[in-house]
C-alpha cells in the first residue's frame, strides 16, 4: 500500500508538472514575435479603467493603419513607486504618471532623453482636481477644507511618500489656507501650514496609492476622503453611497505621460509607442478619459459646452506654480527635509 | 526545530561508537571522493549563502549603508517603534492562543472517534492549502465595518475588527493554525495509552496525567510549533496587508510598514526594521534551543 | 495512543470547543468566499476566471511553483544532506539558518532582488531581464520556499544514521549506488512532503513576487497579485474565484500531503517500536 501510495502521489506531481510545461509552451499573446509587438504601460493607479479601454482602441486603430498586432502589458501602481520601479529596471515603453516630478525622476535617471514637455499641451494628458468624497447624506456635514480640521473626524488620504495623489491633496489643502480661502487661518504660508497641522492629526489609514485609499473609504473607514475627483464620480456612477464635496479653492490637478527613449530604442516599440502617446490627446481618447470622470485638456473637447455640468467651475482653481512648480515642492516641500515631510512626521511619528 | 534535529544529529554520532566487532569500518573515504565531498559540500553551502546569507548581508548593509547612527534613527522612528511593538505582541498574543487551542485540537484528533472528525482533518489543513492573501480577503469579507458581523462589533462593543489589532490576530490564528496542531499530533501519538491509563488511575485526575504524562511528552512539539508560528507571524505580509489598516501607530505592522518604506525607496529603513525582526526571531530561538539542551543535558 | 470514544462530559466539552473554534475561525470564511464568488451566479463567475489575464496569471504561478518545487527538490535534498551527514564548524549556526525565510519579509526579499539584478545593479545582465521579470520572480520564490524540503528530510536522514551507507560501503557499493537505493528510498515520503509543501507556499506567494515583479499584466502578474488588482478593480466575482481556484489547486495538493502525513505518522510509531528493540 506504500507503493500505492507513493505511486499516486508521485502521478500527482508528475501530471502538475506537466500540466505546467504544457501551459508555458502554449501560444499565447504576450509574445513578442515579430512583426507582432508588444508595449508595456507603467501608470499610477488611478485610471486604470480609462486604459482599460483605451488600449483595445488604440491596438485596433494601429492594427488597421500599419498590420501590426499590438499586445500591450500594464502595471498600475502609486506614481511615485511606479516611478522608482522605472527606474530601478521595470522596462516601460510608455510611462502615464500623477506628478511632472515622477517623470522627471526617469528623466534624472537618464531614461528619458527627449524634452517631454514640449507640445501644445505640455505633455499633460489630463487634468482633474481634488475633491471630497463624504457618505450619503453627508452626516458629518463637511462643505469646504475648514470642516476637515474639526476634531473628532477621521479623514483618508494616501501616503505622500508613495502616491502622487496624495501630494496633490495635501498641496490643495495647503493652497487654499494660504491663499486665504479657509477661515480662520491666515492668508500666508504659516497660516498654510497651522492648516495642514489640524488636518494631519485627522488622518486615518495612509495607502500606497490614490485607488487604495479611496478603496479603504468604501469599506466604511473614515468620514471623508480627499481624493481625485475622477475617482469620486466615478464611484458615484457605480453606485458607492457616497457624495462629492467640491471645496471652494483646489488645485488643477495635471498628468503627465511621456515615452520612455532607452527602452523604446532597446525594444524597438518607439513609432508605436509615440503613436500610442499622441493617441491619447486625439478627441476620441479625450472623450474617453471623460468617460472615467478626468477633465481634458484637449481644446475642442474641453471647449464642450456640455461638460460644464460634468465639471463645475470654482470659485478659486490654482496650479503648481502656486508653489513654485514641481521642482521646488519635491524638494521644499516633499523632500526629505521638506517642510510636510516633517509636518508629518511630527504629527504622525513618521 | 533546530533542537530535534540537533538530537537526532547528535544520536547518530553516539551510535556510531557503538561498532560491531570484527568489521573494519575505514576511517576516511578515499582521496578520489574527497573532492566529491568538497563539491558537493561547496554546492550546498553556496546554495544556503545565496537564499539566505546574501539576502541577510545586503539587508544589513542597505539598513547600515548611512551609518550607524542614521540605522539606529530608522530603528527608533515612533512609527517603526511601534509596528515592531505591534508585530511583537500580535505575534504573542497569537502565539499563545495558538499553541493552547492547536495542542488542544491535536488531543482530541488524536485521542478520540467522533463523527465529523474528517471535516475538523480538513478545516485545520486549510490554512496551509489557502494562500495568505486570500485569508485576509475572507476576513474582510466576513468582518469588515460594513459587514453585518463587523458591524455589529463596531456600534454593540465598540471594537473595530477589521483594520485594527484585533483583525489582525484573528489573520493570524488562521494562517497559523495547522502549525502548532500537525506539529503536536505525531508526539501524541506516540504517547503509550498504557502509561497514561496508568497515570490516570494513580493520580486520579486528568489534570495530573496532563501534568505528568501528556505534558513532558509534546512539550518539544509544543516549543517547535509555537515558535515556528511566531517566527511566520513576524515575517507574516499576504494576509495582513489586506486586514491591517496601515494607520502608522495605531494598526500598521512590522511587515507592513516595510513594505511602505520599500515602496517609499527608504531601503534604509525597510531594511532596519527587517534586521530587528530577524534579529529578535534568531534570539528567541536561540534562547529557546539553549533552554531545552540545558534540560536535557 | 489509541483512539477511543468520547466518555464523560469533559470530552464533549473539549471536542466542543475545538469544533466551534474550528468552524468560526476556518469555515465560515471559507464559505463566505465560496458565496462572495458565487454572488452573481456561476454564469458570472465562470467568464470572470476564464478571462486572458486569469489565465495567464495563472500560467505564472503554476510555473514559478513547478519550478522553485524542482529546484528546491534537489538542491534542498543537497543541504540536509550536508547539514546532517557532514562535520564542520558552525554547522549549528547553519542549520537555524535554514529556517529564516520564514522570519525575513518576503518583501524584502523581492527589494534585495532588485537591488541585486535591476537597473545598475551588481549581478544585472544588460538585456536578460531579471528584476521586473519571470526570471527575478522565480528566484523570489525559490528563496522563499527554501527552507521546507531541507526541513523535512534533515530529521529523517539523521534519524536514519549513517550505518547502513557505511554497510554499503563496506560491501563495495559506490557512493551513487549507495545514495540511490539505500538513503533515497527512505527520504521519499519525506522529500515528497517538502515538496508538496514547497508548492503550496510557492502558489500563495505574494510579498516577493510583486516587489520583484512589479504587477505587470500579461507578464508578472502572478494569480495573488491578480486577486489583489481584482479587488482594487473591484472585481470581486474574479477575485473570490480566482482565490477559490487557487486555494482548489492547493487542496489537492494538500489531499496528498495528508495522505503521506499518516504514512509517516504510522511509519513514526513503527520506527519507534524497532528502536525500543
């Protein structure tokens, strides 16, 4: 019986291991054979869904054109880790990140050789602003940043070391103090500041990224969520008990993509991947993109009267240069001895 | 662990004295097989350094490349300070309701027919066969604040299950289970049902054949299983990653917690922590061997 | 021991307790994913595991599993060989060292894989993708999995004490001979048992593989790093029915272990009525 025994098992490891040989050997799309390419996508975690249907259009779109099958492989993952993992040796041929600082760090690490900023739009691909997401019938009654700082409140956010998400909130939160827009605080940087100390002693679960975070708020931790506001609505549309709260100042919120130089001339992707990036600003992938709630920045689909109750106007919208532009916050403000680096790390015991 | 293989080790080389007469056993392998011996010794030993004693070394120098005192500086952050903390006492608390329920588990596997007993064979095996992850999504699916028995707990006690300490160590329970009992059970086994009828007739107790008989005979087992689920929960990341909550000193873990400084880029700190824990797993065992060959020597 | 029935109420108590504890923490999970898969009906849950990147995902994982289990299988039967039959200095230092991949954090693991074979890093091969790649993910997991066959098959070997190769020897049999039809015949239920433990741990893996693989769809997403972007995506009939298939493949594996456990329990009481000669 030993034998048997011994017999079967090994049929049962023989037959698994087979089973695997057969699997690998088995043709399927994500080789690479010529004429057939494959691209790799790094993005940040937010608009996954919009890729999602992105890609298929785009391959169909080359497919027609040129005959070439595309298989495109994609990793979604916080900005500022994607950009590290970049770096560190994640070969992507195309590279859709949160910050202008995540992709200048490829471009630091002599990955990116190309000015990616040149272009009618800068290379940013989209635009959106942070928002608020509050439960239904908004219990705890959070209009504008002032109520984020009342004690008790849990609020979510992602980490800032990670998720580029995340410092766009705290920046938002931080501009609107100091231009003024939150009683009670004074209309400087110190006043910005004082804010900011309030709301961090608020903070609840930090996640890696922006899609975890407002994952963690729909699993019914928090009282509120400062997010993207793609990602509100597009919870809202899939029927999350959730509301949005727009805050009367934000900060426009602007993505970058760019193609990445060494790994398309190592793959030889780059007339695809080009392809691919300038796809993204045609009309259709804008309007796709405002499918999935981001604002475009393409001009005759941002000109589109009926957006306007898609996205509201505000009372005050202010970009980076605010601050000074992304260089100066990654290392004033973010960096290691930056100025919310130690903010947090003082209320948080980071 | 290390101590039964360290006995059996050492049986062995007691045996080897005991010779019968008259065979001639040679004392060294010929000089051919000398270098088979080298080889094969080098081949293992390489193998050994490379899955552990490289991970080790680089792990040490990423935490100490800045120095030593910007390594201490990682290690005593409030945060790292903390997820260690949690890391210790979840893991202990753990442990600790583990080893009684798995030794109990163990007992009656081994001591009693009742029906049913298959399907307890199979629920204490799960574990092992369910990844760690997919744990931790059934916890959440079960006890998460919006779920009707999390939130029961929530708004009736006031105690927050899941994303919070006590979500953790229920992750833990689950994963660690079969440990302690699948460790326990071949000790029992081989307990004599004789000698413990005895004991019971003469103590006139099952606390005292406990105490007596069963006790002495699985306490290696019970030392093996309850450290090996101490170590895996220090280590343990799949299945509190889901459950944990992250919230830095309130709910993040050792394990956790490094893996957002891996993600943040601070090696550094990832890394020192990881020293920490290794280091305190190591002494732990250490301890624990030296103990028990103390006792037996 | 022998096996009777329970008799006083201290029994049912005691399997009471077990049974309750067992079924809370064990069981009900267990159906509560089964049910969370089955939410939107089987139609749902059948096309959600049988889309491209389940499968391919699933591909991964099995294959990193087949391949760590034949890697460890030998090179794990190598070291207990030499931590049990070999002298030297320091052979207990190296003995506990085989346990601590269990303490060290897969995620380390996967970070000092990168560092090691990424971008720049001291063993990188420029153009063989190691780091972000099947290759980084497969080294990943045989490290992680190391230490379990070695573990099984030291205590047996040095159980079983070298008298018997020394008799073959003797005798004029080869070392090799000797090895294969003497020691390796004992060591098969142990090595089988690694190395179905091996596989179990190798198809849970998840810290390391997406540290080192970076959760690239269609090429290192493994069918953990899948469940875990399934429940991001929201996905949850693809998530619970992905687990569900994982923990499946598990099961059987785990059929066969439970099996060669009682083997070797039953082997265990008949070794020691021999030594007790």
């Amino acid at each position: 019986m030993f034998n048997q025994i011994r017999r079967n098992s090994l049929r049962v490891v023989l037959a698994l291991s087979l089973l695997a040989v057969l699997l690998a050997a088995a043709p399927h799309g994500a080789r690479a054979d010529q004429p057939d390419l494959t691209l790799t996508l790094a993005a940040y975690s937010v608009p996954r869904a919009a890729y999602a249907e992105l890609i298929p259009l785009f391959t169909k779109q080359w497919l027609d054109k040129t005959g070439q099958k595309l298989t495109f492989q994609q990793s979604f993952a916080g900005s500022g880790a994607q950009a590290r993992a970049v770096v560190g040796g994640l070969d992507a041929d195309v590279v859709a990140l949160s910050l202008e600082t995540d992709v200048n760090a490829i471009v630091k690490a002599g990955l990116i050789s190309h000015d990616w900023q040149k272009g009618d739009y800068k290379g940013f691909v989209t635009d959106s602003i942070v928002a608020l997401a509050v439960r239904k019938d908004n219990p705890k009654h959070i209009k504008d940043w002032i109520d984020l700082a009342q004690h008790p409140l849990e609020v979510i956010t992602p980490d800032p070391t990670t998720s580029g998400g995340a410092q766009w909130n705290i920046l938002a939160a931080y501009g609107a103090a100091r231009r003024g827009f939150v009683t009670g605080y004074d209309k400087s940087d110190d006043g910005g500041l004082k804010f900011l100390t309030e709301l961090f002693k608020n903070l609840t679960v930090l996640d890696k990224d922006g899609q975890s975070s407002y994952l963690t708020f729909q699993k019914g931790i928090g009282d509120v969520a400062i997010n993207y506001e793609n990602v509100i609505l597009s919870a809202i549309a899939a029927g999350d008990e959730i509301e949005i709260v727009y805050p009367t100042s934000t900060i426009l919120i602007e993505n970058p993509v760019a193609v990445v130089d060494t790994v398309v001339d190592k793959h030889g992707t780059r007339a695809a991947a080009e392809a691919f990036v300038n796809f993204l600003f045609t009309p259709d992938a804008q309007r796709i993109f405002v499918k999935y709630d981001f604002r475009p920045v393409e001009t005759t689909v941002a000109a589109d009267k009926l957006l306007a109750t898609q996205f509201p106007t505000f009372t005050d919208l202010f970009k980076i240069d605010e601050f000074g532009g992304w260089d100066k916050v990654s290392k004033e403000i973010f960096g290691k001895d930056g100025k919310v680096t130690a903010l947090l790390n003082t209320v948080k015991g980071q | 662990m290390a101590t039964q293989i360290s006995a059996a080790v050492n049986s062995t080389v007691t045996t080897r004295s005991g010779i019968k007469p008259g065979l001639r056993i040679p004392q060294h392998p010929p000089t051919t097989a000398r270098w088979g011996v080298l080889g094969l010794r080098f081949a293992a030993l390489s193998y050994l350094a490379a899955c552990v004693l490289i991970p080790l070394l680089i792990i040490s120098i990423a935490g100490l490349r800045e120095g030593l005192d910007v390594f201490v500086q990682n290690i005593t952050r409030p945060a790292a300070i903390h997820a260690i903390g949690l890391s210790l006492w979840t893991a202990g608390l753990m442990t600790a309701l583990n080893t009684v329920m798995g030794a109990l588990t163990a007992w009656i596997l081994v001591r009693f027919r009742f029906p049913g007993k298959m399907l307890l064979n199979a629920l204490v095996d799960l574990p092992f066969a369910i990844p760690t992850l997919v744990a931790g999504v059934m916890l959440v699916l079960l006890l998460g604040p919006q779920t009707a028995l999390g939130g029961l707990f929530e708004h009736t006690f006031g105690v927050r299950l899941l994303f919070a300490p006590p979500g953790i160590v229920l992750a833990l329970l689950f994963v660690s289970y079969p440990l302690v009992v699948r460790t326990v059970q071949p000790a029992l086994h081989q307990l004599d049902s004789d000698q413990m009828e005895a004991a019971y007739t003469l103590g006139g107790s099952g606390w005292y054949t406990f105490r007596r008989v069963v006790f002495p005979a699985i306490r290696p087992a019970l030392l093996t299983g309850a450290l090996l689920s101490f170590a895996r929960a220090l280590g343990e990341f799949g299945a509190v990653v889901i459950v944990a909550g992250n919230i830095p000193m309130r709910s993040q873990l050792a394990s956790v917690y490094i893996y957002g400084q891996v993600e943040a880029g601070d090696l550094g700190a990832a890394s020192g922590v990881s020293v920490v824990l290794l280091f305190i797993a190591f002494a732990l065992t250490f301890w624990v061997d030296w103990r028990e060959r103390r006792r037996h020597a | 021991m022998r096996e009777v029935r329970p008799r006083l109420p201290i029994h049912y108590l005691l399997i009471g307790i077990v049974a309750i504890y067992a079924i809370a923490l064990v069981g009900i999970p267990t159906a509560a994913i089964i049910g969370g898969a089955l939410n939107k009906g089987i139609a749902a849950l059948v096309m959600a595991v049988t889309a491209p990147d389940v499968i391919h995902a699933f591909e991964v994982t099995v294959l990193l599993a087949v391949g760590a289990g034949a890697f460890n299988l030998v090179a794990g039967l190598l070291l207990a060989w030499v931590l049990v039959r070999h002298e030297f200095r320091g052979k207990q230092l190296l003995i506990a060292l085989v346990d601590a991949p269990f303490v060290i954090s897969p995620v380390i693991i996967g970070a000092v894989l990168i560092i090691v074979f990424g971008r720049g890093g001291w063993l990188s091969i420029p153009n063989v993708p190691i780091a972000f790649a099947l290759p980084g993910m497969m080294i990943a997991v045989i490290i992680v999995t190391m230490p379990f066959v070695a573990r099984e098959v030291m205590p047996v070997l040095a159980a079983l004490g070298p008298e018997q190769e020394e008799g073959a020897f003797t005798l004029g049999a080869g070392r090799w001979y000797t090895f294969r039809r003497i020691v390796l015949p004992e060591l098969r239920i142990a090595l089988l048992y690694g190395l179905a433990l091996t596989f179990s741990r190798a198809l849970g893996e998840f810290g390391a593989v997406i540290v080192v693989g970076g959760a690239i769809q269609g090429l290192t997403e493994t069918a953990t790093v899948y469940i875990f972007r399934a429940l991001d995506d929201r996905n949850t009939v693809g998530a619970y029915g992905a687990a569900i298939i994982l923990a499946g493949l598990s099961v059987i594996l785990l059929n066969v272990i439970e099996r060669l456990n009682r083997r070797r329990l039953s082997r265990h009481t008949a070794t020691s009525g021999a030594a007790s000669e």
